[in-house]
C-alpha cells in the first residue's frame, strides 16, 4: 500500500511539473504553412472560450468567427493563440472542436445567384465537380447549401466560406451564414428566425408597394385603385373575425411620371414617394384619393417605369418574414436601355427582376391596354419559380381593372393564409422543399405555383431545429459553366492601409526612376520603406533578394505576388518605360485597394477587429 501511494504521489507531482511546464513556456514559435503564412483559426461554435490556460476553466468567451493566430505547443485537446500574427506569446487557448484551422489569407464570397443553381457542399471533391457541371447530385452526399437571398439586400449580409484546399475547379471551405452586427456574429438563418419572431410573433406578414403611373392619362385609374384596395381591406377584416389567421400587413405608394419633356410645361417629378411602407393601410387610400395627374405628357409613349421600380425594390425597408410584393399599374410601356436620355441607367427588364429576385420580392403587373404589354409581362415572368409574380393586360375600362386588381389582392392574401397554416402545422422549409404531400397531409392544397413561392418564404426551421453552424466539405467553382464564387482576400483593414501605403511608396519612388534612373530609385525605395518598416536601409534589397522576398519577411506581403518580383540587379537593366509601366500597376492598385477598405458596409467586426473583404486581383 505504501508503494502504491508513493506511485500515485510520484504520478501526480509529474502531472503538475507538466501542466507547469506547458504553462510556463512563454516564448512558442508561430505555426506556419509551407508557404510561410501563420497559420489561422476561426472560431466556429457559439459557445466557444478563449482559455486562460492550457488547463482549467477560467476563460473568456471566443466570438463566432473570431480570427485567431496559431501557436505551436498544442497541449491536452488545446491549441495556443494570439489575436495578432506572429507574437511568441499566447493569448490563449482554443478547445479543439471549436475552431476551423484555416490556411490561407483568401476567402470566396458566392456571386449573383442568376443562371445557375444555388452551391451546394458535399463530402468529396468528386460529387462537387459533377455538380458544377451538371447540376446532378445523385449518389452524393449534401453536407448545406448555400441560402436564398431573402429580405432586403444589406452590405452587412455575407455568406463567409473560409478555404482550406483548392483543387481544380473545387473548393474546400465550409459554409458560415452570418449577418455581423456590431461585435455580434449569427448564423444568417438563426438571425432570420430570431427577426420573424420579433416582427410578426411567429407569423408570417405581408409588404405590397403600390406603384402607379401619375401621368397625364391615369387620372382616372386612381379611384379604382383606391376602392379595390379599401374592398379588399374590407375583406381582410372580415376573415380575420371570422377566426382566419391573422397577420402583418403593410403597404407603401410610389407614383411615377416620366424625365422632364421638351415641351414647355412641367411634369412634376420622376418619382415620389406618397406613403412609405407602413401598417396604415388607409393613408394609401386617402393618398390615392388626393394625387392629381400631371399638367402634361410626355413626348414619348413610354414612361419612367424602370426607375420606378428600381426605387421600389431598393428604397423600403422591407419586413423579414414577410411576403415581399410590388404592383405596378401603367398603360404605357417602359423606355427602352438604348433610350439614354429618358433611362440613363440602361435598365432592362432582365436587370429589375434579376433585383427583384435578389431581395426575394414578386412583381405583379397589371398594364391598362393590350398594346406594348411585352415588358409588363417579363417583369412578371421574368423571374425563378420562387418569385413568380403576377401580369395582366387590361382593355381600359375601370370596373374590369378594379374586379381584376382586386381579384389579384384576395389570391395573394390566400397565398400568405396557406403558408401562416403551414407554419402553424410545424412544417418547415426543409420539410416542406423535401415533401410537398406533408402539406396536403395537413389538410392544405397548394397549386405547382403556390408551392414554390411558400417554400423561398417559409422559416428555415419552424419546428425550432437550429441549422448547423458551420459545415466542411467541397463546393464548386462554376456551376453549369457558371461563376459561382469569386476570390477575395479576408485581412484585417489596417494591413490593408499599411499595404496601400507601401505600394504607394513603391509608385512614387517608380517616378524617381523614370526621371533619374535605377540607382535613384534603389536609393530614394531602401529610405522611404526602411523608415516605414522600421529596418535598416542596407537590409533592402540586398544582393540577389527580390523586393516581394523582402516584404515577406517583414510581413508585409504574406502571399506571392506577380508583379514585385525583381530585385536590384534585375532594375540596373530598366529603361524609364519599365518604371512607367510599374508606377501604372501600382497607382491603380493603391487606389482600388483604399475604395474597399474605405467602402461603407465592407467592414465586418469580428471581436473588435475591424476586417474587409479584398478581390484577390487587386493585389499585385
């Protein structure tokens, strides 16, 4: 027995000498890749800790998407970390599990969902290319999918796909929806559910912006519209006593005209807002009421229709959780892109619904007139499945126009009654995307063309299942011949001015060498970035060393570049073109790389370190 414990007693005097060590080792080496990059973790668990030490549980929290250094000296399922590159102390310790080791500066953002189908994740490379290419997913295995753009489209939004390997035309990264608020980072679904739930008390909600021709021949539409939308409050009303689902409901009014006329009168205005999208559904009747045509037409037929619109899809603040609609009523087509004084933006039939279909929004049109009702129908039709709107044309006579708009009032509002069921059934959007029969089990018939449009606006996750926070896997580069993702570095916004301010330096000093030669140039670059890097002139551009060499070294220029690859043996043999061609690249670097770190709405708080997304070609 005395043995035994003297073991134990020995056993447990080398456990603490080793957590003592572990912890009193203050100096660690940065863990780095081949190519000489600090290696990264990004926290991917919302109930990840920042430990104190590599043992015991003092610890503060680790944000969801915190950027963090590794350190070698992993010990007991924890890794050291710093919040700055290339420290020899930590700043903590990660538990494994809770971070994606993350090897690269770059990061791929996905791009416009139009043409293509939504990315996919699967668990090999192989299922991922024959997906990119085909769009068939048999016999693979779907790890996420990228989400549908829904609500209004924010600069804040991202869709974050850290990488860790690049194979051909694949990825390898993982899915991270988020919407980044402050020093808040959520799941995008999660923050999704949380704002219908907040907003309509876990029903589904309806936002119709009305947006109506004011000119000179619409006059008379004005109190049909008015008395459609007042019967069809009415009914509202009605159903909702009787025991209906009840539900948010809002509307807005936007009137529209046309670009001042060369005849000598005046048209009034472009566009105006009469009432913002509100819950006050009677002001928009009494707005009706009050607008007045304008003094005169215009001098063409067609009218201000896709400024119009461009203002209605971009100006509301539109209500997650809600079914997103606008109706247009005009009898006179839209100008056309090639007309440049009447649409200077070259809008396009295909441009508004391609806008329409990012914020998830359905067009419903309704043009006074058979004649030159084309476009009228392509905003309508123009779209996915999922936003599919509504178009009629409309001999002129008012009491047809009002039974028909009307008509189109009440199949919309049964459309959002079918989906609140839905919703109080439990069924999902999973579920439902999954197996349409769980909704007629339920007692609910939807039509080919009801379906898809409840599925884009369901919750993701009505019965309270939380999506995954974070999957890895291999996504594709193109999907059916198709840009799906673009390249962009992720790097904190001060490297990003620090870099701006060296390349910079670099175009200037170029100037130098264009009026007086190599050795000017050498000479005025080794004093200009010594003073800036703190080193020694005589440590730059030593004998056979490049300057992006150089860079590196001092972690300025963590990743190989094409263009600052020579070195001073190599710049003896310029002639003044050579330094004229590398004043050019730079100069138009330095100014785009200082729009994006500048650019509102590109900078993400991640912690309290302020990061931007970078194209990766803006780097030279």
């Amino acid at each position: 027995m005395k043995l035994r414990a003297l073991l134990h007693l020995c056993g447990g005097l080398l456990s603490v000498a080793f957590w003592l060590s572990a912890d009193s080792v203050s100096a660690l080496t940065p863990s780095r890749t081949q190519e000489n990059v600090q290696r990264k973790a990004v926290v991917v668990a919302h109930d990840g800790k920042l430990y104190n030490k590599s043992h015991g549980d003092d610890s503060a929290e680790a944000h969801f998407m915190q950027v963090y250094f590794l350190l070698e000296g992993a010990v007991a399922g924890r890794v050291p970390v710093s919040l700055e590159p290339n420290q020899t102390e930590p700043d903590g310790w990660l538990a494994r599990g809770t971070f994606a080791e993350w090897n690269t500066l770059q990061m791929i953002n996905f791009v416009t969902q139009s043409g293509r189908e939504l990315a996919k994740i699967f668990d090999n490379a192989g299922c991922a290319e024959v997906f990119g290419l085909t769009g068939n997913t048999d016999g693979c295995v779907e790890l996420g999918s990228e989400p549908r753009r829904s609500g209004k489209v924010r600069d804040d939004y991202a869709l974050l796909v850290p990488v860790f390997a690049r194979e051909g035309e694949n990825y390898k990264g993982g899915f991270v929806r988020v919407t980044a608020d402050g020093p808040t980072v959520r799941p995008q679904e999660d923050a999704d559910a949380a704002q219908r739930t907040a907003t309509g008390g876990g029903k589904l909600g309806y936002d119709l912006i009305l947006v109506v021709d004011a000119t000179a021949s619409m006059e008379k539409w004005f109190r049909p519209t008015m008395r459609a939308l007042r019967s069809f409050i009415r009914t509202l009303k009605s159903e909702i006593g009787s025991g209906e689902l009840e539900a948010p409901f809002n509307v807005g009014l936007l009137f529209y005209r046309d670009r001042k006329s060369e005849q000598d009168c005046s048209i009034g205005y472009l566009t105006r807002w009469a009432v913002d999208l509100t819950s006050n559904i009677e002001s928009v009747g009494d707005a009706l009421e009050q607008e007045r045509e304008a003094d005169c037409g215009s001098d063409e037929i067609a009218e201000a229709v896709y400024d119009a619109l461009n203002r209605s899809l971009q100006d509301p603040k539109w209500n997650d959780g809600h079914f997103k609609v606008v109706l247009l009523v005009g009898d006179a087509p839209p100008h056309p892109p090639g007309s440049h004084s009447k649409n200077p933006l070259g809008f396009t039939a295909e441009a508004i619904t391609e806008m329409a279909g990012a914020s998830n929004v359905r067009l419903l049109t309704f043009k006074i007139g058979l004649d030159d009702a084309d476009e009228f129908e392509n905003l309508a039709h123009g779209g996915s499945e999922e936003v599919q709107g509504r178009f009629r044309a409309l001999e002129p006579n008012p009491l047809a126009y009002e039974e028909a708009l009307l008509k189109a009032l009440r199949e919309e509002w049964g459309l959002l009654t079918k989906a609140n069921k839905i919703v109080q059934a439990g069924i999902d959007r999973s579920q439902l995307q999954k197996n349409p029969g769980v909704a007629q089990a339920a007692g609910i018939q939807l039509d080919a063309y009801e379906l898809p449009i409840i599925v884009a606006n369901l919750p993701p996750s009505s019965s309270g299942k939380a999506p995954p926070e974070f999957v890895e896997g291999w996504v594709s580069k193109k999907i059916q011949q198709k840009l799906a993702v673009g390249e962009f570095i992720f790097i904190d916004r001060r490297q990003v001015q620090l870099f701006a301010n060296v390349i910079e330096t670099i175009a200037l000093r170029a100037q130098d060498g264009i009026a007086e030669g190599s050795d000017v140039f050498i000479n005025s670059l080794r004093s200009s970035l010594a003073q800036m890097l703190n080193v020694q002139p005589d440590q730059l551009f030593r004998s056979g060393e490049s300057l992006e060499s150089m860079m590196r070294k001092a972690n300025i220029l963590p990743f190989r570049t094409t263009v600052l690859r020579f070195s001073a043996e190599e710049v003896n043999q310029w002639k003044p073109a050579d330094f004229e061609r590398l004043n050019k690249i730079l100069s138009e670097k330095t100014e785009l790389l200082r729009a994006h770190a500048q650019k509102p709405g590109n900078q993400h708080l991640f912690g309290s370190r302020p990061h931007v997304y970078v194209p990766r070609d803006l780097f030279p």
